[in-house]
C-alpha cells in the first residue's frame, strides 16, 4: 500500500505517534492528516521514510512540543532527497 502512495499512521503509547511514508509528494489531504496526528500527539513522535526500493532515507523520533510545521518540512525535504539537519539532538526516548 505505501507503494501506491498510502501513508502508514500508528499510535504507540509508550512513544507517541509513528508516520511512515514512501517516496511520493505528501497530498494536502494526507499533510492535514498527518498534522491532526501531530498535534494530538503533541508533536512525539517518529517518522520513516523509504525511497523507491524500500530503503529506509529518514529515520527519526520527534520529542514532545516538535511542531507539526517542522516534521511536515523535514516530511517533505526528505521525499525530495535533501538531507535533513538538525541543529540539536532529536531524542526517541
């Protein structure tokens, strides 16, 4: 399904939300989706995005109060092939 441009949202309560993306441009529909899902995590949570083959290019957990501007944007700059840099540490715990 992430082949044909579905996007793979999950809650976890130990961590918060997961995202899971493929290659494709995110729609306006699925970014407004994915940013609801942001917010009701509190911005907690972690993102995978596969290229083409199923390789894994971003791989990355959000600490609570990331806003959903910043993870969309790092959403987006990955799915181009930029490589996304953090000014300070993203903790996963």
């Amino acid at each position: 399904m992430l082949d044909a441009g579905a996007i793979r949202i999950s809650s976890d309560k130990s961590f918060g939300g997961m995202i899971n993306v493929k290659h494709q441009p995110v729609t306006p529909e699925q970014k407004n989706t994915l940013r609801k899902m942001i917010e009701h995590h509190n911005g907690k949570v972690y993102v995978a995005i596969e290229d083409k083959e199923g390789n894994l290019v971003h791989d990355r957990g959000y600490d609570t109060a990331t806003s959903h501007t910043k993870i969309l944007g790092d959403i987006q700059r990955a799915q181009r092939g930029e490589k996304i840099q953090s000014s300070e540490p993203v903790s996963t715990e």
